[in-house]
C-alpha cells in the first residue's frame, strides 16, 4: 500500500485529545521523533506482524479486525480523530509478545500520526511513570490471576473427573471382587461333587454322555441372549416345576442358574434321558456349579473388560501418552470425554449422539479439545440441573468440521449472551464457577486452532457450535487480545 510522508504540525497534535494536555515542548519531541503519513485504501498492518508502531487517526476513516478461523471479523469502524491503535503496550518490553494483536486497515486514503514503538515506550517509561506502574500492575496482575484461576478451573475439572471416575470404577471393580469369591466356593462345591460322582455307582456311558452335555451346556451359556423380566420368571416357574416332579431336592436353587445360561425345561429331558435316576439330583448339581462357574467368569470379563476401557478413556481424555500436536479423530475425543463425565451428567439426562463417522481426522491439540468438550458439556448439564436431553452432533459445515452441544435448559439471557466469553463472567452461584471456562474454550478453540466458537439460545434450546479447520499448519502460539 502506497504511503505518503507529510510534515508534522505541533499544533494539529495539540488537537487531538490524546495530546491535549501535554507542554509545546513534548508535543515538539513528538514531531521529531514521529511522522504524519497518508495511507491509502488497504490494510496499515496485521494481526501477528511484529508491533513497530503506534498510529493516531488524524483524519479519515479506521477499520479494526480480528482473525476467526481463516476470515477477518470487523470488530470497530470509526472516523473519530484521535482514535489509536497498534503498538501501545510496547512499554511492557518483552514480557510479552510485541505483535499487533488485531489488523487495521483504512477503506478510504487516510492520515496518521505515526510513532516508532520504541519512541513510544520511551514517552510512556519516561513521561508517565507512575501510570506505567499502574498500568504493569493491572495487566500483570490481570494476567496472574487468570493463570491461576485457569489452574483451579482445570484442577476442579481434574477433581470432578476423579470422583467420576471412581465412581465408574468402583461398580466394575466390587462386581469383579463378588464374582471371584462366589466362584470360589462354586470351584469347591464342583470338585466336591465331581468326586461323588467319579466314586458313584456311574457306567461308563453315563458319564461320558454327561460330559458331553457339560460341554453343550457350556456353549449355550456363552450365546444365551437376555430375557425381559416377564420370560425370566415363566421360564424359571417351568424349570422349578420340573424338577419337582422329578424329585430334585430344592429344585428352585438351580432355576436361575439354567434360566440366565438358556436352558429350559426340553434340555432337562435330555439330562435325565442319560442319567440314572439315582444320580438325576447329582448331575444336575454338577452341571449347575459348572453353568455357575461360566456365568461367573463371563460377570469378571465384563467387569475387567469394563475397567480397561475406563482406564483407556481416561489415557485418551488426558492424552498423556500423546504428542501435544497431532492429527486426531474428532469422535474418539468426544466419546473418552462423555465416558470420563458420565457420572457427571448423571442418569436424569439423556445423552444423544449424533454422530457423522465420515467425518476425516483433523491437526490439532486434542487434550485442549477434551478441555473445550469437558467446559461445554458441564455447562449443559449444569444448566438443565441434572433433567434433560444433550445431544452432541458433528458434522461438515462448508470447509470446516462441526462439533455441536445442545441442551434443553431454560437459555441463556439475551442481555448477557455477548459477556459469556468474557474472562471471569459466570451465572453459576459464588463458589461454584470461576467464570474462565468459557473464555479458555474460545482461546482453546479461536487463537489455538483458529477455528470459531457461537452459541445460539432460546429457552429449551442452547447450541454451542465449535467449528474446527479440516487441514491446517500448526497453530502459533496463543497471543493474548489487546
């Protein structure tokens, strides 16, 4: 963009509220160190590029923007003189990045007083101490306070996630402990009862027949398919009827065990077509403890294989094991999270997943993502107190990849829909939110992945939307908004 270098006038500065106040011997150092330019159409500077100056708008029209995803969003457009932009927090040195922070550009030819950023950190350290102890204080210590609010955001999050975790842990893990100590005394009574059976008066023939029918009885149970409480109790009724009638002493003991590995009543038929009737009780004793003993090895694979898919979520959700950057699938993430906060959300909501699996895996920071995922699904459930339905749907908007949280809460105000994002601001009572969740998911989701994070809300109906790049470089690191 052409420039244009005119002479700089004292009293043109003196104008400018900015410089009001100032002796005819600062705004002379100002003309000698700074310059007047005419800027035409187009952009003075960008988001990201090194901060090396300060500019005052002294006639025209200014347009500032911010960058979301891969487009520029116009957050102020002004024709006020005066009005400034650019490296005005050089004076903090390099204790933080000295980058242009937004973009400005001018739709029309414009003028500006333009001064070096070194010139102005030295105008600022020099004419204005006192207000730059002020001003280092208040930026440094906002600064503070977020890192350490953030740190107590993600260590009530980690806290929230360990009980839950606990919790989901702990039923596998007791139902494991009882199914090993029943099978105990199960292991003992059938070594008993095999040895009756060995000593007994058995032929040959009979016992093999048996053995077969263990070994068919077995193979039942691994396919039987669960029955609906009403199929449950008939078939356990018939089961004990039969065994009544054929003398089986407490015949109602073993119902259950044969019912739960899908065996009727025809199955016992063909028991006691090959066993004496001496030995009728006996046998069904002995093949009882065996279906048992199946029934609860089957009860410790589910619990153990249980608690190895919890132990598998939670080294996905904190992605220990994992490059901090890499290209991940967006519904693994979100599936480690939902699991992580299952006892969170608890059984009164309803989780909906609408998921397209078509989606492709996408470049990112997927323990950040899991942070946004854990942020926006506290809020939903937290809004609907513990009743309702979240539905989590992705999918293909234009070039960008959707992740979307919606609930059925009662909304979010109109009046306060604009100050969600905003550090600090929570609706939730005191002690009970930190008012960072959301200002972290959007640095997570804007500065990190420049990518896009809105909401839309009606009462009933609350939609976070995280849009995310399908491909893209790897992100800079986090600059802090001016």
């Amino acid at each position: 963009m052409s420039t244009e270098t005119i002479l700089c006038s004292v009293d043109e500065l003196r104008t400018l509220f900015l410089f009001e106040k100032l002796t005819d011997e600062q705004l002379a150092w100002l003309c000698r160190e700074g310059r007047v330019q005419m800027f035409e159409p187009g952009y003075v500077y960008r988001e990201g590029d090194p901060a090396t100056c300060f500019y005052v708008l002294l006639e025209g029209t200014v347009v500032l923007s911010r960058r979301v995803g891969a487009d520029d969003v116009e957050v102020n457009r002004t024709s006020d003189r005066g009005v400034y932009s650019g490296a005005f927090q050089s004076y903090l040195g390099d204790r933080v990045p000295q980058v242009y922070n937004s973009s400005l550009r001018v739709p029309v030819a414009s003028r500006f007083f333009v001064l070096s950023s070194e010139a102005f950190a030295q105008l600022m350290r020099e004419w204005f101490p006192m207000a730059v102890h002020m001003l280092e204080g208040l930026f440094f210590g906002s600064q503070n306070a977020k890192q350490v609010i953030g740190q107590r955001e993600r260590l009530l999050a980690l806290g929230s996630l360990s009980a839950g975790l606990t919790h989901e842990l702990n039923n596998p893990a007791a139902a494991a402990l009882r199914a090993t100590s029943t099978l105990r005394e199960r292991v003992a009574g059938m070594r008993h009862k095999l040895g009756k059976i060995a000593g007994g008066p058995h032929e040959r023939a009979e016992l093999e027949a048996l053995m077969e029918l263990q070994e068919q009885a077995v193979e039942q149970a691994a396919k039987a398919e669960p029955l609906s409480p009403l199929e449950t109790s008939d078939r356990e009724d018939a089961v004990t009827d039969w065994m009544d009638d054929h003398g089986v002493t407490r015949g109602w003991e073993l119902a259950s065990t044969f019912v739960q590995s899908g065996l009727d009543a025809s199955w016992l038929d063909r028991v006691e077509a090959v066993a004496a009737p001496a030995n009728l009780d006996g046998a069904l004793r002995w093949l009882g403890y065996t279906l048992e003993t199946e029934l609860l090895m089957n009860e410790i694979q589910d619990s153990t294989t249980r608690i190895s898919a919890l132990v598998g979520a939670a080294r996905q959700y904190s992605q220990l094991d994992r490059a901090p950057y890499q290209v991940t699938d967006i519904h693994e993430l979100l599936e480690s999270t939902l699991q992580m906060l299952a006892g969170k959300i608890g059984p009164g909501v309803t989780v909906v997943k609408d998921f397209d699996r078509s989606l492709p895996r996408i470049p990112g920071y997927p323990g950040e993502l899991n942070q946004v995922w854990t942020n926006l699904i506290d809020n939903a459930v937290s809004a609907m107190e513990g009743t309702g339905t979240l539905t989590v749907r992705t999918g293909l908007d234009r070039d960008q990849l959707l992740v979307e949280f919606g609930d059925t809460g009662p909304g979010i105000a109109p009046e306060i829909r604009d100050r969600i994002f905003e550090p600090f601001f929570t609706t939730k009572a005191v002690g009970e939110g930190t008012g960072l969740g959301l200002d972290i998911s959007w640095r997570i989701v804007v500065n990190k992945h420049h990518g896009d994070l809105r909401v839309e809300s009606v009462p009933g109906d609350t939609r976070f939307r995280v849009r995310l790049p399908l491909t893209a470089p790897q992100p800079d690191t986090e600059q802090e908004p001016s």
